[in-house]
C-alpha cells in the first residue's frame, strides 16, 4: 500500500499530476512530428480555424502575448505557420497554417483519439470528465485570485 503525502486530497494537485501525465502519452508522437505539446494545442487551433488572428488564438489557448510570441515564431521557423500583417490595421497578425502545416494536420488528426482509447475509461467517462473539466475551468477563471482581492 502506498504511503500518503496528504497530496491525494488536493484536486488541484490530481489536476495538475493528470495534465502532465496526459501530455506525457502525447510526447512520443509529437516528438516525432517535431512537435512539443504546447505547438500541437496551437496548431489545433489553427487547423480548426485556418485563419486566427494572435489576439483571438491567445484568447483560445489562455495564453498571454508573451508566452505565445515565442511559440509562434518558433512554429513559422518550422515552416508550420505563417504570420502576416492585417491590411487594415497594421497592429493586427493573423496566423494561417503553411501547406506544410496543414499536412501536418493529416498526420496528427487521430491522435487524440488514439490516446484517448488507451485510458480505461468508457466514452461516458470521457465526456462526463471533459465537461467537468471545462467546469472547473471557467469557475475558475471568474474566480478572483485571493492575493489580488487581499491588496
């Protein structure tokens, strides 16, 4: 019998020792790909859309300009993406996925699927765990952060 650390009880640490472990079946099929997970999710996005402006792919990865700058231009370098300046208002880069980004799609399309199979989990189980998940998330994304609201 495993020992406690008392770290069972916390749901955020479940939360977070789920994700890494979730990502960690992803990594030998992205690595492959030349793909980290956080590239994949962005490429996800992208392949859904076709075209995404940064400000609205942001807002779709809950990423802030200064994680996702870095990303991008490391996914044109790749030739993945291209990144363009809008016509109308120069502050505006739209992001489009290259031919070569858009094969990539192809490649990747079934994998979460695939991975999804491999959890011992019925396809309720999975949609009753994704729509808690997405619960979770939006509570606590209206939820005030206690340091901000103590100042």
């Amino acid at each position: 019998m495993t020992e406690s650390t008392g770290l069972e009880q916390m749901i955020c640490f479940e939360l977070y020792a789920a994700s890494r472990t979730m990502t960690g079946l992803y990594r030998p099929a992205l690595d492959a790909a030349g793909l980290t997970y956080p590239q994949f999710v962005t490429m996800r996005v992208v392949w859904h859309r076709g075209r995404i402006t940064v400000r609205d792919l942001g807002a779709a990865l809950n990423l802030d300009s200064g994680t996702l700058s870095p990303l991008l231009k490391r996914l044109e370098a790749q030739g993945l993406i291209r990144r363009e300046r809008g016509t109308d208002d120069e502050r505006v880069v739209w992001i489009s996925p290259t031919p070569q980004g858009a094969a990539l799609e192809h490649e990747l399309a079934d994998l979460p699927r695939q991975l999804g199979c491999t959890l011992d989990l019925t396809p309720e189980d999975l949609a009753t765990l994704q729509s808690l998940l997405s619960r979770v998330r939006g509570a606590a994304a209206t939820t005030p952060n206690r340091r901000e609201t103590a100042r």
